[in-house]
C-alpha cells in the first residue's frame, strides 16, 4: 500500500549539515584548511599550544592567526582543530657505560669465566654491579661476596685459584698494620698468591667510597670506635638505626645517588680497575 502522505521528514539527523558534521582533528603542520567565518585558506605553519592558536599562511604569503577549536573545514569537510600530539624521540642510547667505558649495544653477556671478583659484603657487591655492571657482563666477571675477609684463606681453598682460575679479592680499609693487610700478606705468600691479586681502600666501608657531597655532606662523620660504623653514621644523620632493616634503607638511599664513576672517590675506582684487569687476562 502506498503511503500517500510519504516519509516522515522528522525523521533521522534532519538537522545535519550538508558537509557534515565537524569531527577532531589534529592541526598537523603542513597541512591546507580553510577558516571559514573569513574565509582565509592556508597552510598550517605553525601551532601555539600555549596560546591555543595556529597559523595560517594563504598562497600569496599573506599570514593569519587563528584560534584552535570548530570552524574549519579540510579537504572540504568541517573540523575542529586541535594540537597536535606531542612525538617524543626515542632516548639516545648512551655512548658510554657508568664506569665510563664505550657501551656496547646490543652485545649479550659473555659467558663467566672461571676467574672471580671477591669482595667483602653485600653492599660492595651492589656498588660494583651498578657501575661495573655493564662491563663485568660483557667480560664474564661474576662478583661474589664474602661476609668479610676473615674467611677469604677458606673461600681459596674451596676455590683452588690456578692460571684460568684467578682471583681478585676488593678489601675494606686496607691499611699498613691492619688485621685485613696480615690477612692480604699471609694469603699472597702462601702457595696462591700468584693467582690472587689483593687490593682494597683505605674506608672503614665501601659507604665512605661514595663522595659525601652526593648526600649532602662535607665529609663522612668520624664515628667511634666503641660504636658500629654504620649504625653510627645513621645515628649522626638523624637515619633510623635501629635494625638491619633500617641500615638496608640507609644504604639503598646512599646508592641511589650513584648514578656513574664520577660519584665515587679515586681510591675505589683504580683498585677495581685492577681486579678487573687481572681477572680478564687471557
């Protein structure tokens, strides 16, 4: 049956322009639009994201400066402009390790050779692996720490250091006269010693290694004798100090500040440059 009166004219989106409707869209530079309440034409030159407007440049050269948002239309359909998203490249791959050697991109870690890093404790450990880290890998250089020197002369004899198997041992405060300097000279004249390269620094603890500055000191307190060294330090800088837990947060704040070599003093970086040479001589 025909409809004699025919389709409803109310129905469906009666009131949409003949365009169309404006959609977003971002104003990407280089590209022609024209505005329409003027009726200029132009290419996007530039975008102001903090005024919020963008540049129109017409054929004859002629510039015009408008506000970002509806009334424009591209390739013949309206838009609402708006800014661009932000491209953010890629971070630069960095041209040099923490420890300050060329970085190689890309490599993968060497397999460990037999030969290996002693040092002390814990914290020696994660001191050498944020800076020698990127180095040790490529080279196969594993680091295992001690709990102290005390049984090093045990930890050889497990290990039985040899020509391939060499050993290089990162003592806290080696000085002349020190229970660590007997250890080191008992140890380098008996039958290991030459397979076994001992060297250390001159600081209570690995902390002192990294420069005072870098936590807002002049220089490390002088603690007393008769108190632990790190519970001490902790103590004079206001830290918690009570448990190991509270001496484990001290020292990941302190690290966190190490961000390369330049953190750390002198006398640490040379003696692990050492041990590194010794235990990668083929």
């Amino acid at each position: 049956m025909n409809d004699r009166y025919g389709t409803d004219v109310l129905s469906g989106d009666w009131n949409k322009p003949k365009n169309g409707r404006a959609v977003e869209a971002p104003a990407e530079l280089g590209a022609v639009v024209e505005e329409v309440m003027g009726d200029f034409c132009g290419e996007i030159v530039a975008v102001d994201r903090d005024l919020h407007t963008l540049t129109l440049e017409d054929r004859r050269g002629k510039r015009r400066t408008f506000p970002l948002g509806p009334g424009f239309l591209l390739e013949g359909k309206p838009v609402i402009l708006t800014a661009p998203v932000r491209r953010t490249a890629a971070p630069a791959k960095p041209t040099r390790t923490a420890s300050g050697s060329v970085a190689v991109h890309g490599a993968k870690a060497r397999v460990a050779r037999a030969s290996r890093i002693f040092v002390e404790g814990r914290h020696d450990a994660e001191l050498v692996e944020k800076v020698w880290g990127d180095d040790l890998r490529i080279e196969g250089v594993v680091v295992e720490y001690l709990g102290g020197v005390d049984d090093l002369a045990d930890h050889l004899v497990s290990f039985k250091p040899g020509p391939q198997r060499r050993v290089g041992v990162l003592v806290d405060h080696l000085v002349r006269g020190s229970k660590e300097s007997r250890i080191a000279d008992a140890i380098v004249r008996g039958p290991n010693g030459p397979h076994v390269r001992i060297v250390g620094h001159p600081y209570v603890d690995i902390w002192q290694a990294v420069k005072p500055e870098r936590i807002g000191l002049k220089a490390w307190p002088t603690i007393p004798r008769n108190v632990e060294w790190k519970k001490g330090v902790c103590q004079h800088l206001g830290w918690p100090h009570r448990d190991q837990a509270d001496i484990a947060r001290a020292w990941q704040h302190i690290l966190s500040k190490v961000g390369s070599f330049a953190d750390l003093e002198p006398e640490l970086l040379g003696r692990v440059e050492e041990l590194i040479d010794f235990v990668t001589v083929d």
